[in-house]
C-alpha cells in the first residue's frame, strides 16, 4: 500500500484524496486506521478528501467545498 510507505520518512503533511474509495469495507477501515494512527504517532497532518460522511466524522477538522468555497463546518454531520 503505497500511503504507509510515507510513515518511515516523518512526513509533516500526508495528502489523501479518496483513500478508501475502492477497498472493500474492511481495508478501508485498515486504512483509516492507519491515516489516524500516523497522524497521532507521528504528529503529522493528515488531509483527507473524501465524500464518505464517517471518514469524515472521525477528523478533527471538517471543511465543506462548494461552489468554489472552502468552508469549516461544526461536522460531518453539518454537511447538506
């Protein structure tokens, strides 16, 4: 898997655009799993894009882009 391949050079930022989006539920939840834990052990940023409302549920920081405009929103759950 080519996103664990960036844990051993302590990365400050790890871009992810639909990570999980073609992985059974199982690996993606692996996956998920080990964006988290990379972001906690190692202190790095982890920045996601995904439209799955539950990866999304477990960020710190949720944004909203529409129309053009970048937006933070209370939650996951807050988006229309």
């Amino acid at each position: 898997m080519a996103s664990s391949s960036a844990a051993p050079y302590d990365p400050s930022v790890v871009l992810a655009d639909e990570p999980s989006g073609n992985l059974d539920h199982a690996n993606a939840e692996r996956l998920h799993e080990m964006l988290f834990r990379l972001a906690r052990e190692y202190e790095t940023a982890v920045v996601v894009v995904t439209h799955n409302r539950q990866l999304a549920g477990r960020a710190d920081r949720v944004l909203l882009l529409e129309d053009g405009r970048l937006t933070t929103v209370s939650s996951a759950d807050a988006i229309p």
